[in-house]
C-alpha cells in the first residue's frame, strides 16, 4: 500500500490542527456544510480524511439507525479523538477506520464519500480517487472541500482520472458523481 495521504502529521500538528477545527465548527458547524448534500436516512457515507471527526456527529443523525458513517484517517490521534466522540455519544452506526487509503470497504457500498480539507495533503490523489471510486455505488457522489485549494486545481484534481464527473458547486463544497 503506498502512501497516499503523506507522512502523518506530528502530534503537535495534528492537535493544533484539531484546535483551530473547533474553532472553525463554531463559526461554521458541520450540519450547515452537510446540508448542501442530500443526506438521507439509512445511507453509508465515507468520511476519508476525517481528522477529529468534526463530522460524524451531524452525519450519524443524518443516516439515523438504518446508516452506516465510516471515518477513515491515517493519524492515531484523529483515529482516538473520532473514536472517543463515537463512543462518549454512543454512535453506535460509526465505525472508525485507520488507514492511508485502503477503507478495506466493499465495492459499490458507498452513497456519498467526503473528502473535506485533506485534497491538498494527498501524495497521490489518483490513489485516493481510485479508492473512493471503487467503494462508491453507482451514482454515488463525493463532495469535496478544501480551502488550501482554489477551484481550477481542485476540479483539475477530481477530475483528471476520470473516474469522478464534476456535478455543482455549493457554497462549500464541490460535488462529483461516479463514472463508469
């Protein structure tokens, strides 16, 4: 398995990393990005990259009990930090996954992947993309988000492989439907 995503993060990094998204879902939270997705009750959603798992929260209340949230992320601490926010707040449909690419997810079992702030870290993003290809259904969607990047590049970067098709763009984020 090749490296992906980059070195981790030290974990000074990665926890000043972790603060300043709190500070962030404060003035933006989870659920007003979420909403620009049509997220619906009993879905499997991928958050790759999850980080501190800003995220799985809003998500397991959007896919309810019938859904399934996977949260993936190389570093350990993002992967304690996801599972101590799934288990203080007994979210019992997320299952938090370490890994620097491979979901280990079956094929074609993904309704919609996020790839929120983690574009620009990514090594090989074809890696990544393939990977998120792979585990999404037919018509799954990935949404993209990534501030360190400007639109050219990120839809330069989803697109190029052609595995993904450029949908609409929301205020925060860029939606791909799956090709082929």
């Amino acid at each position: 398995m090749g490296n992906s995503v980059g070195a981790p993060k030290s974990n000074l990094d990665f926890r000043l990393m972790a603060f300043t998204y709190r500070l962030r879902d404060l003035l933006s939270p989870p659920m007003n990005v979420l909403k620009e997705l049509d997220i619906r009750q009993g879905f499997w959603v991928l958050d790759y990259g999850c980080g501190p798992g800003s995220y799985i929260v809003p998500l397991a209340s959007l896919v309810g009990g019938s859904g399934r949230v996977y949260a993936v992320d190389v570093h350990p601490i993002a992967i304690r930090m996801a599972q101590a926010t799934a288990s203080k707040r007994l979210l019992t449909n997320v299952k938090i996954i370490q890994s620097n690419r491979d979901t280990r997810l079956p094929d074609s079992s993904i309704d919609v992947a996020l790839l929120y702030d983690i574009l620009h870290e990514l090594d090989k993003p074809d890696d990544v993309l393939g990977e998120l290809h792979r585990v999404l259904k037919p018509g799954g969607i990935l949404s993209v988000s990534d501030h360190h990047m400007n639109e050219a590049d990120i839809l330069l970067n989803v697109t190029s492989g052609g595995l993904l098709r450029f949908s609409t763009r929301d205020r925060k984020t860029y939606t791909f439907e799956k090709q082929g």
